[in-house]
C-alpha cells in the first residue's frame, strides 16, 4: 500500500514561508527549536576591501590635516619631518615649522583618532547589546554623567589637579552614571534591555537638571567655559591629554572585538543566544563597562560630540552585513576616519574662526539620521 498522502493543512505548514530561510526571526523561536546559525556579513572579501579603504582614507588624510591650518605645511614636508623624527631619513622643518606641527598639529590629529575610534566602536557595541541599530552611549547617560563632572568643576572653581581637573571629574562623572544605571535597571539579578534604556532616560533627565543648575551658578567666565566644553571641540589638544585618553583608548579598544561572535549570537535574540551557551547578563555588563570606558574617557577630553557613535556602525553594516567581526572593528576605524575630516573642516571652514566639533557632527548628523529613519521606515512599510 502506497503512503498515505498529507493533509493540505501539513502541507501548508510545510512550505516554505518568505524570508524565513533568508535570515531566522529570533521573535518566532519556539522553546525546543534547534538554535539557527549565526548572523554573518555579506563576505570576507567585501569587508577586507572596506577595511583597506578606510585605512588608506584615514592615512592620507591625517597627513593632510596635520598640514593644512593657518600655518600651511606642505604635505611632502609633513612627510619627510615624520620619517627624519623616526630615523628613517627625511629632513625636519624649520623651527616655527617643527612647533606649528608637533605641538599643534600631530596632538591634534592623534587625539582625533582616539576620539573618534572610541566613539565609533562604543556606538557598534551599544547597538549590539541593546539589539537596536539607533542605540548609542548617550542612551545610559555616560555623555550627560561625564557632563555634569565637568560642569561641577567648572562651577565650583575646582583644581585640586590643575588642568587635569576638569578632564578627571568627567571621566569619573561618566562612569559613575553608567554604574548607576545599572545598579537601578538590575531586577532579581538581571537587567533587560527595556528597563536599562528606560533608567537611562530618567538618569539623563536628571543629569540634564544638575547641568541647567551648575550653568545657573556659574559667573559668565565659567558659563562660556562650560559652553565651550559641551560644544564639543579638539582645540586644546595635547600630548598629556594624548597620553591621558590613550591607556583608556586601547584597552577598550582591544578588548570589544573579542566579544563580537557572542554579539552576533546575542542579536538572534536572548533565548537561543543563552541556548548556545551565551551569558547574556555577564556579557551585557562587561560590554557595558567597555562602552563606559571609551565613552567617558573621549568625552572628558573633547567634550559632548554627538552621532558619532550613531552613524557610523549605521552606514558600516549597510554596506558590509551586520556581522560584529567587521562591524566592531571597522567601526573604531570608521570613527577616526570621520572625526578626523570633521575636526580639519572645523579649523579650516571659518578661518581664522574655528567651529565647534560637536556642532559640526550633529550639523550633518541630523540630517542623515532623518534620512536613516525614513529609509528604515520605508522599507519596513511603517513602523506598527
């Protein structure tokens, strides 16, 4: 006897549905479902080639930021002062020359690209552990908390460190907000994502108001001090502020790609991510202190500089996948690529003026995250 045929209801629920082969929804999982595979990029090849491009990008135009100002160097000249200060031959410039670009210039342009290789790859984490491509670090108030350190120093008068005052009580501002969030969002030993960002808010709010009152204390000396700071701006760039943010820098630097596959296995959702052996709670909070780090650290020296870290892993997985291998990674580059241009049109776009960095970033930032929203929009046909 022949196998007895299915019914039209197996049938149908056999076929196959659209998009479901394409990429697994992790909101259909089902317990007892084999955990799906992976999210993966759209190529080796096509991220290497990214990656090489951005590096030749981000080479030449620090060489070209490090000359152009209103002491113009000429990049050849650049060029051969870097190889003779490195034994490699070359020749040094004059003395005005040599001041102009190892004391100005050089700082400036290293502090740029720790700056922006931070914010970048905070913003590629903070995206990868809220699980949302519009998270960034201001969402659990590492920004405003570093803000109000600031300004509290700023409006106290305090110096107890010299010049480094204002850059520590930020640094330590933005940690200490950060832990607090997460002290708060915590809930029977976990924190989930909708508490986290919801504490975030009410914190920044918070932050917001003790910022207003120590701007309302402040003398008209400290207000435009405090104005000037959360503008956001590399003017005051140098190598102890260089060497300040550097060991912050580099160990959240290194430390974040190694957390990329676990990103990737957390973005199919927390159930199959914890199915796959994935400690979401441990891996949220580590990635939470990384962030914390960079970001604070970035901030107090360079102030408030907005949609850095919201952009960038943006147009990063538009055009490479959503993979965290590259993203992360390709991110802290992206971010250094962008502050970098952002920082050279800000000294040379007024001169002898110069425009606020973070102005500059959330001037063409704004724009482009409209854009992002209604393309996101589009494609989804809406947002219900």
């Amino acid at each position: 006897m022949g196998r007895p045929s299915r019914t039209p209801a197996g049938a149908a629920a056999s076929a196959p549905q659209p998009g479901r082969d394409a990429a697994p929804d992790p909101g259909r999982l089902r317990e007892g479902d084999p955990p799906p595979a992976p999210v993966r990029g759209r190529g080796g090849r096509h991220a290497a080639a990214l990656t090489c491009g951005m590096a030749v990008a981000l080479a030449a135009l620090c060489l070209l930021s490090a000359g152009l100002g209103a002491y113009d160097i000429p990049v050849g000249d650049v060029t051969g002062s870097l190889l003779h200060r490195a034994g490699l031959g070359g020749a040094p410039l004059d003395r005005v020359g040599e001041s102009v670009l190892w004391n100005v210039r050089l700082p400036r342009v290293v502090l740029a690209l720790l700056v922006g290789a931070s914010l970048g790859c905070a913003g590629a984490l903070m995206q990868g552990v809220f699980g949302n491509p519009l998270a960034e670090p201001g969402v659990i108030g590492i920004s405003m908390g570093a803000a109000v350190g600031a300004v509290a120093s700023i409006a106290l008068g305090l110096s107890f460190l010299g010049t480094w005052t204002i850059s520590v009580c930020a640094f330590v501002g933005g940690l200490v907000t950060v832990l607090l969030v997460y002290v708060l969002s915590r809930s029977g030993g976990r924190t989930e994502v909708v508490t986290l960002i919801l504490t975030g808010i009410a914190v920044n709010a918070f932050a917001g108001a003790l910022v207003g009152l120590g701007v309302f204390l402040a003398d008209n000396a400290q207000i435009a001090q405090i104005a000037f700071w959360q503008l956001g701006s590399l003017a005051q760039a140098t190598w102890p502020k260089v060497l300040a943010v550097l060991p912050c820098a580099l160990a959240g630097l290194a430390v974040a790609p190694w957390y990329a596959r676990k990103l990737d296995l957390l973005a199919l959702g927390e159930r199959p991510a914890r199915h796959l052996g994935v400690d979401v709670e441990r891996l949220r909070l580590v990635l939470v202190l990384v962030v914390a780090l960079l970001t604070a650290a970035a901030v107090a020296v360079a102030g408030v500089i907005t949609f850095v870290g919201l952009l960038v892993p943006h147009l990063l997985r538009m055009a490479a996948g959503p993979a965290h291998r590259f993203l992360v990674p390709g991110s802290a580059l992206g971010g250094a690529l962008v502050l970098v241009a952002g920082d050279l049109a800000a000294r040379t776009a007024a001169q002898p003026a110069e425009l606020p960095l973070g102005v500059l970033t959330a001037l063409f930032g704004s724009p482009f995250f409209f854009w992002l929203l209604r393309r996101t929009r589009r494609k989804q046909g809406g947002w219900a």
